[in-house]
C-alpha cells in the first residue's frame, strides 16, 4: 500500500465509525476525532490517526474503561481534584478543561489536577479550549516514563509536555512542546519511514547515544534507557533545565493529584494512571483584557519583523507554523503513511468495517 493523501471528511467519518464500533457514543467518538485530527491538521504527525494503533491495543489491554465517568474527589471555588477512572484520555481531559474554564470565568482562575486517566493526545487542544473562551490556557501532562535524568541511563519521567495559550489575532500564541528532546511519538514516525534519527535525540538500552529508531524504541519500551530531556544528556546545553521542566510537569500532573508518577505508569495490569494538569486564567483579573491582547499582538508583530539572522528568512511565532498547516491541510488532505494505513486497514477488518468505503 502507497502514501495517501486524505481529506479530512474521510478520515472524520472513518475515525468516528471506529471509535464507535469500539464501544464509546457519538459524542464520545466526535471529541476523540477532534483531539486527533487537529493534531494531523496543524501538522503534528507523530499524535493524529499514527496513534490509533496504540489507543486500540491500550482498551484491549485493559487500560481504558470505554464507559466511565470522571469524578471530582476534592473541589473548591478556584480548584479540583478529578479521578480519571481510567477513562479515555481526551475524554477526562475535556471535562477537566471545561471545569478550569467555568471555574476561571466565574472566580477567575480555575486549576484541576487529575489522576488515574490515559493517554490525551495532544497538549495544546485544551489549552486552545480556553483560548478560546478568551481566556489563558495551561495544559500538562505525565506518562509512560521515556526520558532519563540528567547523568542517569533509567527512565524516570515521562516526556511530560507543556501546552500554553493566549488569545490573540490572528491566530493564539500557542506553545505545545515536550520537555524531552523529542516525543516518542517522533521517534515512531521515523521508525515507520525507515530514517536513522539525528545524534542526541536518544539512548540505546546501553545507555548510549543512538540514531537507529527502533533500538532507542525498545529501550524506551523495555524501560532500560530512553530519551534525552530538553536540552540534551549534558548540563553544558542546558540538559537539567529540561529534566526540571519535566519535573515540574509531573509535580503538578501527579504529585499534587497523589496520583501515579511516570515511573509508575503502565505497571499495573489494567491500569495506565496516566495523569494530567489544566489551567485557566481570566486576564480580566490582571485589568482591561482588551488592552492586553492588543499589547501581546503587538510585541508578537515587532519580533515577527525583528531583523533575521544571516540567511534565515522568516521568524515564526508559536502557533503560526500550525495555524497555517491547518488551512493547508484541510484544503488538500493529509499524507498518510502506508505503515499506517495498514494498521487502520487492519482495524478495519478487526471491526467489521470496509477500509475501502471510506478511502477509495
């Protein structure tokens, strides 16, 4: 099977097809697809339909409870504490979004911290929910641990991405990023188009550097060594702020939640404990919200136009790079990989579905 270029109907109404045969409702399967297919929209590859493979062997596994439901265990006007019952990441993650945002827009700030979920996609598509709402959005989270302290060859924290938003025009400044190296999700799609990954990425389960994709996977996977954090394996690149950056990921994600740190997660039969942090702030509380943006849109302006490096033609702003696959994408499709149209192809007979009806 080739590389296919998909539209973005297509695979809305395979993906939702699929979730459904699984087990979740129509709402349910609709807001897993969002999660998804924003993620292939704004050009991330590595947390699209790539991770359909996994989430359908996570529920065979045991780790997703299809019909559960979120339950706060510990509430205040600013704060809560939510059991994920090992539901669905993006499910849990939605509630939890939307309860910062009610939170913020009745008392001005809203922070919920949940314990015992699942995988959620992709950072920033909750912290845009509260951009949305015109309001600044926090979005962490733990899991599967995949990347080592600094100087340490075990992996102990998992690659714990950051997502924040601020409303802006014409698009949100949108940061979404690991505090690893690289995710693994990156390391996957370089494992599937057969490419060697670039020197410091990640470690073989020697605890070497290693540019073969699929040794670095099996130590991850293997929990013998993994990725390097933000920064690289050595302090003289700033290797230890991003092994801090993590650290303060998990800390708000599972500590505060007494929920499962990364190095915990996935060990349990039947249990991810996957664990996630949100945050939503009114700028009202901070004075005009108006004036505000308008000051981000402007500073955001002057460093587009700030003057380019030699040979370097265009500065980005975070979420421009995104905001501009997604107008691309949805007009000409999305390129899917034959490796994985083979999985959806495999999920497909598993469920009873015709792969061809949905892409001719």
């Amino acid at each position: 099977m080739n590389s296919k270029v998909i539209r973005i109907d297509q695979l809305r109404a395979f993906c939702e097809e699929a979730f459904s045969r699984l087990g979740f409702n129509h709402s349910d399967s609709t807001i897993i697809t969002d999660v998804l297919l924003l993620s292939d929209l704004f050009g991330i590859d590595s947390h699209g339909i790539n991770r359909f493979k996994m989430y359908h062997q996570q529920i065979k596994a045991g780790y997703i409870e299809i019909t559960s439901q979120p339950e706060i265990v510990m509430e205040t006007p600013v704060s809560a504490v939510m059991d994920g019952k090992r539901g669905m990441g993006q499910l849990v993650a939605n509630v939890a979004m939307k309860i910062a945002i009610e939170k913020a827009m009745t008392s001005g700030v809203g922070l919920v911290t949940v314990r015992n979920s699942n995988h959620y996609g992709i950072a920033g598509f909750y912290s845009l929910m509260a951009s949305n709402e015109g309001l600044i959005g926090i979005s962490m989270t733990n899991s599967l641990a995949a990347v080592v302290p600094t100087f340490g060859k075990t992996p102990m924290m998992g690659t714990n991405p950051i997502a924040f938003s601020f409303p802006a025009k014409p698009h949100p400044f949108n940061f979404d990023s690991a505090t690893s190296v690289v995710s693994v999700g990156k390391i996957e799609v370089h494992n599937k188009l057969d490419q060697p990954i670039p020197f410091g990425w990640g470690l073989n389960s020697e605890g070497m550097d290693e540019q073969n994709p699929t040794e670095v996977l099996r130590s991850v996977f293997s929990g013998k060594s993994g990725l390097h954090p933000l920064g690289g394996g050595s302090e003289e690149h700033g290797g230890h702020k991003g092994y801090g950056f993590s650290m303060i990921v998990e800390i708000l994600c599972s500590i505060i939640s007494m929920g499962t740190t990364s190095n915990h997660v996935e060990k349990t039969a039947g249990t991810s404990g996957v664990c996630h942090f949100f945050a939503a702030i009114d700028p009202k509380i901070f004075g005009d919200s108006t004036a505000i943006q308008k000051h981000l849109e402007n500073y955001l302006k002057e460093i587009r136009s700030s003057e380019k490096a030699k040979d370097k033609e265009r500065i980005y702003t975070h979420g421009e790079k995104e905001a501009e696959s997604f107008i691309q994408r949805k007009a000409n499709g999305i390129v899917i990989h034959p490796k994985t149209l083979n999985e959806m192809n495999e999920l497909s007979n598993e469920l009873g579905m015709d792969f061809n009806t949905y892409f001719q």
